[in-house]
C-alpha cells in the first residue's frame, strides 16, 4: 500500500545538478566580463556573451522554483533551495548590470581598481564553483565549505577595501575637472562591488545549509 503511494509521488528532483549547472554560468560570466574589463576588448560581443550566460542562469532558477514545488522530499529546507539559488541569480544579475554599464558609459578603459575588483570577481565564481559539488554530503565537506565561504567573505572585503581606495583617486583626478566622469567612475565602482556583495550572500545561504546539515 505505501509502495503504491510512494510511486505516485514526485520523484526527487536534481537540485544538486541544477545548483552546479548555475555554478557554471556565473564562472563563464566572470570570465567574460574580466574580458571586458581589459583594454581594447570587444563590448559588444563580451556583453552578449555575458547576457546569454545570464539568461540561462535564469532558465535554471525557473526550473529549480518548479522542481521545488513539485518534489516531495528535498535534500535541503525548501527555504534554503530557493534562498541559494536566489543569491546566485544574483550574482550573474550584478555581474549584467555591471557589464551594460561599462557598455553604456563606453569606457574602453578601466581604472586599475576596476580590474582589480573584476579580477576578486573571477575568483569568487570560481570558488563559488569548487563549493556548490561539495553540498552533495553537506556533513562530510562541512568544514571545506566553511573554509570556501570564508574565502568568499574575504574577497568581498578585499573588494570593499579597492572600492575605497578606487573611489578616492577618481575623485582626486576628475573633482577639478569633470564631474561626469567622477559620476561614471562611481557608477561603475557601485557596480562591480554589488557584484562580490552578492557572492557573500551566496556564502552565508551556502553557510546556513552547513550550519542546519552538519
């Protein structure tokens, strides 16, 4: 009887495949928008590349809201599905906006802070990427998904930390003579450190699990 009942519940959705699948595109993303940020790149074609890996991240949050909706038994609190999957939609969004504002700016040169900060970016996704497999056996890898989160919260710092420094000698160079390009400047910072703001967020979902499946 409770065979029969249990063969007409949903079968156990691959949330872990859609997580890394995700995982995937926000390393293409960053690699894309690092190939921006560099002198004499081609925005329009590295911005698209950036959109279509934004867009596909986006079929994959569609799919796991629906694989979370239909599946009895989740490996995590459905809370927490949806919350991780979230902050990384994030993080690819951030990453967009950062891109089209580059693009809509036209700045074919980056400060070297803006670099910089892309290049904390790149790491984050990749860290992001070495951590998301590793939630497959949450009590085994704990203490390795610590260690990865804390190397997320760290960038973000690190970012914090240039985003000052960046901001500060914008303003030194355009505050006699051009006020719109400090504002573009700043616009940009904003940007790209909404980015690694994101990818802490994604730590402390990614910690949450660790902490309630350890």
């Amino acid at each position: 009887m409770f065979g029969w009942f249990q063969r007409l519940l949903p079968k156990k959705g691959d949330f872990f495949g859609l997580f890394e699948a995700h995982s995937k595109t926000l390393v293409e993303a960053a690699n894309a928008l690092r190939d921006l940020s560099q002198d004499g790149g081609t925005p329009q074609e590295l911005l698209q590349r950036i959109q279509d890996h934004e867009h596909e991240a986006d079929d994959i949050i569609r799919q796991v809201l629906h694989e979370v909706r239909l599946t009895f038994l989740t490996p995590f609190d459905r809370g927490a599905i949806t919350d991780l999957i979230a902050a990384m939609d994030d993080a690819i969004d951030e990453m967009l906006a950062a891109a089209r504002a580059i693009d809509l700016y036209d700045l074919h040169q980056l400060r070297p802070e803006m670099k910089q900060i892309v290049d904390l970016i790149v790491e984050a996704a990749a860290v992001t990427s070495q951590a998301i497999p590793l939630l497959r056996n949450v009590a085994r890898n704990g203490k390795q998904l610590h260690e990865l989160t804390a190397r997320l919260v760290e960038l973000e710092g690190q970012a914090d930390e240039i985003h000052a420094i960046g901001l500060k000698a914008a303003f030194q160079e355009y505050s006699k003579s051009s006020s719109m390009h400090f504002a573009i400047n700043r616009e940009v910072f904003k940007n790209l450190e909404r980015v690694t703001d994101a990818f802490e967020d994604v730590a402390n979902e990614i910690d949450g699990i660790v902490i309630d499946h350890s």
